[in-house]
C-alpha cells in the first residue's frame, strides 16, 4: 500500500513544474464558467492521489478566484486493480488533500480504464493524467 505515492518523486517533481501553465490556460475562464453550473475534473490513471493533489489543488485554486461558488466535481479514473482505499485516504484526510477546504467539491472514483470511455462526451471541463 501507498507504494506508488512513496516512490513517484519524480512524477511529482515534473507535474508540479505544470502549475503555473494550469494558472495561465485558466486565466480568461471567467466568462466561460460564469455560462456553467459545475466544473467538471478529470484525473486518468489517479493511483495513490499524491501526484493529483499537485495539480488539482492550484486549479481549484484559480477555478476558486473566478468563481467562488461554482460546484466542482472531481473523479479520479484508474484501472480496477487500483488500490482505491489509498486514493480515498489521501485525497480526503492526508495533508496533501484537496477537498477539506472546500464543501462545494464533489469527489469521485472510477475503476474504468482511460482506453475507455468513461465520460459522456464534452462533460469534461479539465483532464489530465499525471
């Protein structure tokens, strides 16, 4: 358990590099998400969380700064095999988590491949695999 967060320091390290690229593709969304009722999330392949967290915590951030109320949904995709338990454990009660801070965000897990359909399609907001 856990194995994948303990030893993916340098995915970690490369995806936190993607931060600021995050901030700058949401920049001018505020008209687009001022037209929606949800934001939807997508992280495929999710594993353990840990390297989610990096992403997903500054684009809430800056979804948070255009639109403070907006209900947020985040569903983390991975294959059945995932350890699930971990991913729930840390995006919910680690000190990496996201969704303590905000009662508007919606959490989510799927145990179906990214080589799959998993969403109907344009129900996707932001996508990204770490």
């Amino acid at each position: 358990r856990d194995s994948y967060n303990t030893y993916s320091s340098s995915q970690r390290e490369i995806t936190s590099m993607t931060v600021q690229i995050i901030q700058i593709a949401l920049k001018d969304a505020d008209q687009w998400l001022s037209n929606n009722k949800t934001f939807a999330i997508a992280d495929y392949g999710s594993s353990e969380g840990k390297n989610s967290t990096i992403v997903i915590k500054p684009l809430l951030q800056a979804i948070r700064s255009l639109s403070p109320t907006i209900p947020i949904t985040v569903t983390h995709t991975d294959l059945p095999s995932n350890d699930f338990s971990s991913l729930f454990k840390t995006v919910l009660f680690s000190e990496d988590s996201y969704w303590k801070r905000d009662e508007n965000i919606f959490v989510y897990a799927t145990g179906i491949s990214f080589y799959e359909q998993i969403f109907p399609p344009s129900s996707i907001h932001f996508g990204f695999s770490t």
